[in-house]
C-alpha cells in the first residue's frame, strides 16, 4: 500500500501489467455476478410482497437474512482465503450464489424464497474479500486503494443491471424468467474463472503458512483484531456503507414510489443515479487516496456529514413529499457512501502483513453489512409500527451513523501512531534487503 511505503514500491512487489489486469478482470467479473444476484430484490421488492404475499417486516427479513449470513461469513471467508487461495473461494462462491438465484426463481413458497436468499448470501460472501486479495497478489502495493475502488465501481456497475436490465426483464418476461435466466451469468463466469484465473503470477508465492487448526483460526482473528487500524476499518465501513445499500437493497423503491408518490419507472431512474455517482466518485475518491493517504479520515467523515445532512433535510421537508431537485441530490450524495466504504480496507490493509490479509478484509467488510442489516431490520419494523411512516422509519439512520463516528473518532489516533510506527519498520527493513 502506499500508506506502507509513502508511494514507492516495496521489495518483492507484483508486477502488474497487462496479465495482472486481465487475472483480476475474472474476479472482479464474478463480483459483478454477485452484485446482480444479492441487488436483484431491490427492483423486486414490491413484486416479491404481492407474489408471496407478506408485510413490511416479512419483506425486509429476505434482506436481513441475506446480510446476516453475508456478515457472518466475513471471518470465515477471510480465514479461507488466507488458507485456501482465492481461485478455489471464488469457485465456492459462484456455486453457491448462482443455486441461490436459480432456487429464488422457483421458489413457491416465502420460507423456500427465505432459503434462497440464505444461499445466495452464503456465496456472494465469498466474493469481495477474494477479489481484494486477487488485487494484492497482482498488482504493486502503491496500487491498492485505486485497486479496490475500482473493484467496488464494477460491483455498482452490477447494480446498474440490476435497476437497468432485471427491472425490465422482470415486469416484461415475469418472476421465474428473469430470475432464472439471471443465473446463467453465474454459470459463464464460473467457466472463465476454471480456465483462467491464478492466484499468484509466477515467482510470487506466497510463503507456505503453518495451520494449526482451530490455534491457527484463533491467532489470525485476534491478531488482526489487536491491530487498531484493522477496527478503524471496520468503523469506517459500518458508518459509510450501510445508507445507501438499505436504500439500493430493499428500501428506495417503497420510499420514492409509496412515500415520495413517483412512478416506478422514475424511482427506478433515481436509483440508477444512485448507482451511477457511486461509479464517478469512486473514480475520484481511488485517485486521492491513491496520492494522499492524509485524506482517508476527511473523506469518510464529509460523506457521513453530507449523507446525514441530506436524509435530514428531506425527511424533514415542510410538504407531504419532498421535490424532485432534493431527491436528485440526495440519490448523488448515496452514491459517495460505496467509496467512502472502501477507504475502511485502507485503513486495515496497512495494518497487517500479507498472511492476514483476508482475515483482515473480512473482519472490516462486515463492518458496513452488519449496519445494513439493523437498519433494513429497524425500518421494516418502524413502517409496520407506524402505519408506514418513512419519516419516522429512516431516521434509524442517524443512529447508527452517531456510533459509528463516535468509534471512529476514538479509534483514529491510536491507528494513525500504529501506522507510523509500521511505516518507519518497512524503510529500516527495505534498506538493509540485499540487492
């Protein structure tokens, strides 16, 4: 990381290249894969109520369900990639979220649907913490907060399916169709990744690590755990992430089309600009943190502000339903909270040696998805409560963004003296390697 080195290039760095970027490519196509399938019920959620009949409350435990187990594959996957290398997870994954969108398509019952959706989240845990580890076995350290942006813009580019080509397909073609003739994505890509991904180029193995069962698994959680720039990461993606993935997930359509009073074709335009400023600032935000490392805190605690400062206002607006110019800036600065949410692994990655990388990663992306998870919980059970009052119901919202700045403002000095002390360590070792 550049954090790690102040920019340079670290002894025994990957090359990248073009090859680099071609063997990530698969990865991050499988990625894309998952961010369809676990995105797909966003579109479908007022279809999925009428088609299995159920409340506000049943509604959103599709999305909770799916982030629960999402979430609490995070340390078990971290250790898995760590352990078996990402080609074997990744193929785990694919298997498993692509039986989760084939069974959500024939599914003749809630509790199978339920199922589905528990399968789905299984396999899509196995994505993302790959596809980090795929960019640090690949490319230069100096290249991994661009690295991860640019896995995260492809993730919403996936998104952009979603509310682009699954909404049409699913009110053109019907439920079973769409669903099922989704999954043959998972199946391509499945395919690419057999034949062609590597976890490594040549001459950069990994050094072989000792495991020692469940010693082994103990070690790497508290290890990475001790590390404050490893809970910094955490806190930054729990606080950064969740408003705009309950929004994308479950909650936007219901809020612009029964709260705001919007056809469903415009809050499906709105929520396609969600996806698409997320897709333009995590360009930017890539960049910045990529040349100035000084501007990760800064970053992730304007576009808390900026997201707070928003929902406030337009749940607050003095008329039954707020303009279209606010909603319009509203779904722009959502569309921040994705890269903001990746600035967490920036904090984490310096943290800890290559070994514990994915253990790491994964204790930091369960950060955002365990708040995505309340609070998709909290507004199902606040709409029910209150005769679906989308006022009162996201506004669960500033709960959990007062928690989690307030751990990121306690975590921030120790993390920062920490990484100092591992910055000046790398540059006394890298003087004495011999050439």
């Amino acid at each position: 990381m550049s954090g790690a080195n102040g920019g340079g290039t670290l002894p025994g760095d990957p090359p990248g290249g073009r090859r680099a970027l071609a063997v990530w490519g698969i990865g991050v196509a499988v990625y894309f894969v998952a961010v369809i399938f676990r995105t797909s019920l966003g579109v479908a959620g007022l279809d999925a109520a009428d088609r299995f009949d159920v409340n506000a409350s049943a509604l959103s435990t599709f999305s909770i369900l799916q982030l629960l187990v999402y979430a609490g594959m995070q340390i078990p996957v971290g250790l898995l990639v760590d352990r078996l290398g990402t080609k074997r997870v990744l193929g785990i994954g694919v298997v498993l979220f692509t039986a989760g969108q084939l069974g959500f398509a024939f599914s003749p019952s809630y509790g199978m649907a339920l199922a589905s959706r528990a399968l789905l989240g299984c396999g899509d845990a196995m994505t993302f913490i790959s596809v980090l580890r795929l960019g640090t076995r690949w490319f230069p350290a100096r290249r991994g907060p661009l690295v991860a942006q640019m896995a995260g813009l492809v993730g919403m580019a996936g998104n952009l399916v979603s509310t682009l080509v699954l909404a049409r397909l699913l009110h053109g073609i019907g439920w079973t169709a769409a669903f099922a003739g989704s999954a043959l994505a998972g199946v391509v890509v499945f395919v690419l990744l057999v034949v062609f991904l590597k976890d490594h180029p040549e001459g950069h193995e990994p050094e072989p690590v000792t495991h020692q069962g469940a010693t082994y698994v103990r070690r790497q959680i508290a290890l990475s755990w001790r590390e404050p720039g490893t809970r910094l990461g955490l806190w930054v993606h729990f606080t950064t992430q969740f408003p705009a993935m309950v929004f994308l997930l479950l909650w936007g359509m219901p809020f612009l089309v029964e709260a705001q009073g919007l056809s469903r074709a415009v809050a499906g335009e709105l929520l396609t600009l969600v996806v698409l400023s997320n897709m333009a600032v995590g360009l930017v935000y890539g960049q910045i943190v990529a040349r100035h490392h000084g501007a990760r805190l800064p970053l992730a605690l304007g576009t808390v502000g900026a997201t707070a400062l928003l929902w406030a206002v337009t749940l607050a607006y003095p008329a039954p339903t707020a303009p279209m110019w606010l909603l319009v800036v509203l779904c722009a600065v959502l569309g921040a909270c994705g890269p903001a949410s990746m600035i967490g692994f920036d904090f984490a990655r310096p943290a800890n040696p290559p070994e514990r990388q994915g253990t790491a990663s994964g204790i930091t992306n369960m950060g955002g998805f365990v708040a995505s998870m309340t609070t998709l919980f909290a507004i199902g059970v606040l709409l029910d409560a209150t005769d679906d009052d989308y006022a009162v119901a996201f506004s669960s919202v500033f709960v959990l963004q007062a928690v989690g700045v307030s751990q990121i403002l306690r975590l921030r000095r120790r993390a920062a003296r920490r990484e100092r002390e591992r910055l000046v360590a790398s540059r006394v070792t890298s003087v004495h390697v011999p050439v």
